[in-house]
C-alpha cells in the first residue's frame, strides 16, 4: 500500500509530515492528488477534516484501493456537496474581512495553541496556511455515484465529528475513536499511523 495524505486546505501539508514519514507516504493538497498518485500503486487515499469532501471524486480518479477518512467531513448522496453547511457559513461571513478573505485557520479558534504539541509544530503550521476567500465555502464539490460501495474507513479524534462517525458505523465502515483533538495526528504521530494502517487493511468494498 501506499499512503496518499491529503490535508485539509484550511492548512497545509505540515499537518500530515510526521505521520507521512512513519509509513512512507506522500503529501499532496487536494488540487495536486492526481499528479502525485501518477505512478503509485495500491494507493490509499488519507483526507483530513475538509478535505474528506473531495475524497470520493479523487478515489475514483486515482483508483484508490481504500479510503481511510481522519477526522474528516463527508460527501453527501450527490451529485454535488456544498463546502460549508449554512450554519458554519453563517460563522464565517463572520470572520471575513473587507476584502472577502478568511483569516488563517488557527485565528478562527480561541484555544487553537492547544491543538499542537510544541511551538515548533505550531509555527510549522501557521506557516502553511493559505487566507482562502469566503467564496470558496459557497461552491460546491462533484460526488461520483457509488462512492459509498467504495472501501472505505473512519478514524475518528474524539467526538467532534460525531455525526460522521454515527454515518460511518451506519455504512458498517471500519472505525477508531482515538481520544484527541482535531490535529492530534501532530500530537501522536505514531498512534495515528498505527490506526491509519490498520484501518486500510480493514477497509472493504461493499457487499
């Protein structure tokens, strides 16, 4: 297998690094995946928060083998889903400045210094991310038909995604809890891995 890491475009690759090193794997942003699964094998495909709502396009673009789903948002029926549900878009029409930009992720969140382990992996981060406008919250991601018979997991740090993680089990997808917060593959790098190769290894097309 080979692990295919897409982070969030909320904020950067820094947030997969330590995991993509344990087992071997490739970062890439989700507008870069097809060229960096170009020559891959058995490619498992590995989105993180936001970027979940690309995965079943760029599954069935790259032939992924399986998706294993962190702490991600997911795509509805289709054919198409929306980036922000309209009470998170709500939130951010909040944060928006003049010029229609976002602010970086981590200054949406009052506690977000404890989302890292250390200042270096802080700084790492915050360096990495983009000022995405509003717009991009109001368009809207194609979803193939069939994602859902795909193999596919759920890996899940705490409850804060909880309606996706009862939609996971609904589908009778592989799924780990792992105590944590929203970034905790920074915090524990090494449990993540663990988890992400034994879900992978789990995942199975649907009866």
């Amino acid at each position: 297998m080979t692990f295919l890491f897409v982070p969030s475009p909320l904020v950067g690759p820094a947030t997969w690094a330590p995991v993509a090193a344990l087992l071997d794997g490739v970062v890439a942003d989700v507008g870069a995946v097809e060229d960096a699964a170009a020559g891959l094998s058995d490619v498992v495909l590995v989105p993180h928060s936001n970027a979940g709502l690309y995965a079943p396009l760029l599954a069935e673009r790259v032939g992924a083998r399986a998706t294993v789903y962190v702490d991600a948002a997911l795509a509805g029926d289709g054919p198409d889903t929306p980036l922000a549900p309209p009470r998170f878009l709500k939130l951010l029409e909040g944060l928006a400045g003049d010029d229609g930009l976002l602010p970086p992720w981590t200054q949406w969140w009052d506690d977000a210094s404890g989302l890292f382990p250390d200042e270096e992996t802080s700084a790492a981060v915050e360096a990495g991310q983009p000022r995405l406008p509003l717009s991009y919250f109001t368009s809207r991601v194609a979803v193939p038909s069939g994602w859902l018979d795909r193999p596919c997991a759920y890996l899940a740090f705490g409850d804060t995604y909880a309606d996706e993680v009862a939609f996971a089990l609904a589908q009778e997808w592989p799924l780990t809890v792992l105590p944590g917060r929203h970034l905790h593959q920074l915090v524990a790098p090494a449990e993540v891995a663990a988890a992400i190769e034994e879900l992978a290894a789990r995942a199975r097309p649907r009866a």
